[in-house]
C-alpha cells in the first residue's frame, strides 16, 4: 500500500499567498472606482485572463521586495506559475461569490 505524498513548493505557496492578497486588493480597488458593478466580468474569461497576468507580473517584478518585507525570502525561479493561475481561477470564483453577498 502507498501513501500519496503531497509536496508542496514552499515558494509557490509563498507567491500563491501575496498573488491572492493582491488579487483581492485589486479587484476591491477596481470596484470603488468604478460607478457600475463589475461582478459580471467574473464571467468573462478574457478579461479575468488579463486581470490575473497582470496581479501575476506585478508579485513577480515584486517577489524579492515582498518576500523580504514579510520576513521570508523566496527564489522566482522556483514558483509554478500554471498552479498560482490555477488556485487564483477558483479563488477568484470564491472571493466574487462572497462578495455578491455582503
């Protein structure tokens, strides 16, 4: 019998975890400024590829300066990406959802 053994890479998770905050910090921003409600971009899969990218560039131009800021360090070389856009796909679906509630 094998266990299935779950490794997790540090650094994505590190990258995954400011990705998210900034991704939640910016969608909040985008809101407030804008005079309509943008919950419907959620569903448009251009757009929410080209909000992603852009939290994505702006945490890797950042990661060292971040990570040094939260105590940690953290090697960009070693972060995947695919998983990062993948976990801020179905984060972005959460945190929207919740967001039509309050």
């Amino acid at each position: 019998m094998s266990k299935n053994i779950e490794i997790k890479n540090t650094y994505t998770e590190l990258f995954y975890d400011l990705a998210k905050r900034s991704f939640e910090a910016s969608w909040k921003s985008l809101q407030e400024i804008c005079s309509y409600d943008i919950s419907h971009y959620i569903d448009d899969a251009d757009v929410m590829s080209l909000f992603i990218q852009n939290v994505i560039a702006h945490i890797s131009n950042h990661f060292d300066r971040f990570t040094s800021l939260e105590g940690n360090n953290g090697s960009i070389t070693e972060v995947n990406f695919e998983e990062v856009a993948e976990r801020l796909v179905r984060h972005s679906w959460e945190f929207c959802d919740k967001s039509y509630t309050q």
